[in-house]
C-alpha cells in the first residue's frame, strides 16, 4: 500500500533553516509528481510546491519562491523541502502528497503524509 | 490565481440528513479539474473527488460531486457518523493550484 512519511518537523527560530523529508513506499515514486501543501494551525490548505516525476520542472507558491527548495532522490524513495529564512507565518504542518491528476504543475492528490509540524519562535 | 469561495462556514445536521456543500471559483475553472477532499481532526487530508464528480478510489457512493465553469457541489446523500469533518475543494486547472476555506460539517 501506498505510504508517505515526513520527517524533520521542529521547533526553529526565525531566519534559521529546517529540512524536511518524505519517504515514499507502494508505488513508482520515479513516475510521480509530487508536491508539499502546508497548513497553519486552525488553519485551511496551502499548496506550498511541486516537483515533477523527473525533477526536470519545479515550482512554488509565491510566499516560499526563493526560501524553499524542493528537490527528490530517486534512489532513496525520498521528497525534500529545503527551507531556509523561515518565518513565523510559516509555522504550519507540512505534508508530502502525490500527484494524481495535473494541469500543468498544478494537480489533484491521491495519497497525503500524515504531516511534521513546523513552528518557526523565538 | 483563482480564489474559491465555500458555503456555508459550519453546516450543522443530524445523521441520516442530506448534505449540500458549495465551491464558488473567481473564475472558470479549466475542464473541471475541481477536487474534493475530507478532513478529519489531527488527520491528513483524504481525496474524495476528481475531476469534479468522479469517486476516488474506495469512496463510498453518499458522496457525490457535481458542477461545471465557477460553481460546484458536494453532496453527501445520507450522513454517517464518521462523515462529520472539515472538507475543501481544490481547483487544479490553472497555476498555482489553489484550495477553498473549507467547510465544517457538524453534528447537529
């Protein structure tokens, strides 16, 4: 079946950086996209990026673009999110999710990771 | 990017009741790529719909969407207990994929 584990969650003071993982298991992760999609708590879904099956395209919502990097080895199974000068409006839990049906980089998601929350304090 | 709107906030039934969950966009969405998804407390989010009013795999068959363009719905025909959650639509037809506020559906 398929599995999506994230990683790498804590507490990080402002301007500091955190990298998060998500093993992948129970399917072809070299065939998929995949995205990370945060939500602050008590708070709605925000798509955060994607990256595609082949790691050849790589996009991100306006509010990470420069911050984060997301990136994948496809010899581990494993989805990273690279942030650097984290906010405290990116507090949040992050999930990992696979990309089922797409519109360019923009896709609907079939299975999610149970998420690791990030809380950006001082 | 395209904004969704979802009515109503809370949604307060009893189950056995019918319930009818709206996704407004701000503008067309392209070919009804519009999802669905359910949300429980401390759990991930779980696809319920594609496409707009296709069942993901393994949904059970009270969940039913439909809709077209800028209008959209959820419909849960009879609600069971595990189906009070919090749901959001999700537009992926243009860039950057975008989700609703959601709504909360609450026993009544």
């Amino acid at each position: 079946q398929v599995q999506l584990v994230e990683s790498g969650g804590g507490v990080v003071q402002p301007g500091r950086s955190l990298r998060l993982s998500c093993a992948a298991s129970g399917f072809t992760f070299s065939n998929s996209g995949m995205h990370w999609v945060r939500q602050a708590p008590g708070k709605g879904l925000q798509w955060v990026a994607v990256i595609w099956y082949d790691g050849g395209q790589k996009y991100y919502a306006d509010s990470v673009k420069g911050r984060f990097t997301i990136s994948r080895d496809v010899s581990k199974n494993t989805l990273y999110l690279e942030m650097n000068s984290l906010r405290v409006e990116d507090t949040a839990v992050y999930y990992c999710a696979k990309a089922l049906s797409c519109s360019g980089g923009s896709c609907s998601h079939d299975f999610w990771g149970q998420g690791t929350l990030v809380t950006v304090s001082s | 990017e395209i904004v969704l709107t979802q009515s109503p906030g809370t949604l307060s039934l009893s189950p056995g009741e019918r319930a009818t969950l709206s996704c407004r966009a701000s503008q067309s969405v392209r070919s009804n790529y519009l999802a669905w998804y359910q949300q429980r407390p401390g759990r991930a989010p779980r696809l319920l719909m594609d496409g707009a009013s296709s069942r993901a795999t393994g949904i059970p068959d009270r969940f039913s969407g439909s809709g077209s363009g800028t209008d959209f719905t959820l419909t849960i025909s009879r609600l069971e207990p595990e189906d009070f959650a919090v749901y959001y639509c999700q537009q992926y037809g243009s860039s950057p994929e975008t989700f609703g506020q959601g709504t909360k559906v609450e026993i009544k």
